[in-house]
C-alpha cells in the first residue's frame, strides 16, 4: 500500500495534469533539466521534506512541501511562464477541495513563494513556485 504522502503527491500531479496549458504527460514527479524535454509546457515536481506536529488529543498534521518547475516555449510572448504560473497556482489553491485530496486528509494548499526568469531565457521560459501541503496525519480521517 502507498503511503499517504505518495498518495497526495500522485493526486497532485493528477490535479496538474488537468491544467488547461499542460498535457497529463508533461507533468513530471522528478526534476528534469530543460535540455531534457522535448514538449512545452512541462512541470517537474520536486517533494521535499515532511515536517510532523502533534497537536493534541492524538491529532497530528504533516506537511508537505514541494518545488514546481514549469518549462514553456514560447517565440512571441514573453509572458507565457508567468501565464503558466498563474495556471498552476490556480489548481494548486483548488487542490485541497478535490475529492482524492479530501479522502488522503489534505486540508490546505497552498503556493508560499512565485518566480519566472522574466523573459531572461527567451524563447523559453521558466517558473518556480514552492508549494506547502497541510494533512492530517491520522488514519481515520
């Protein structure tokens, strides 16, 4: 059985997936360097470390945090990695009211930190946002 936070990660880059720029297949759960892809837009998702605190009453919450990428192409717009950026944001804010998210435990998502390279790397374009899941940790949520 998987553990739960590789259940909420999958859910993510489901969730992801169904981004309107993104197709299902350019959603990564490893990083990948730009020279490495072929297909624009793509999204690589780093996980990063789990923090646990007990709260009391045999309550405990984890959280999740976790490094986006995007990759785009784009030769007319400069914009393109900030309009994929916003994209992303927008369903990772949706994220904790999917239906897998709610039965793994997930309570919030959120994006803490948003950057694009700002047309330096034009054609391409980059964006990174760092995301912070909230879960809880017991089993019979």
């Amino acid at each position: 059985m998987a553990t739960r936070r590789k259940q909420i990660i999958d859910g993510l880059v489901v969730e992801l997936g169904q981004t309107l720029d993104v197709e299902s297949s350019n959603v990564y759960k490893h990083f990948k360097f730009m020279d490495e892809l072929n297909d624009f837009p793509a999204i690589c998702l780093i996980p990063g470390t789990e923090m646990r605190e007990q709260l009391g009453a045999n309550r405990r919450l984890g959280t999740i945090e976790v490094s986006l990428r995007g990759y785009v192409f784009d030769e007319n717009n400069i914009d393109t990695a900030e309009i994929l950026a916003q994209n992303v944001e927008s369903k990772v804010d949706s994220f904790s009211a999917n239906v897998a998210a709610k039965a793994n435990g997930v309570s919030d998502a959120r994006v803490i930190s948003f950057r694009t390279d700002e047309g330096l790397f034009q054609p391409y374009g980059i964006a990174d946002l760092d995301v912070q899941i909230l879960y809880d940790l017991d089993e019979d949520v």
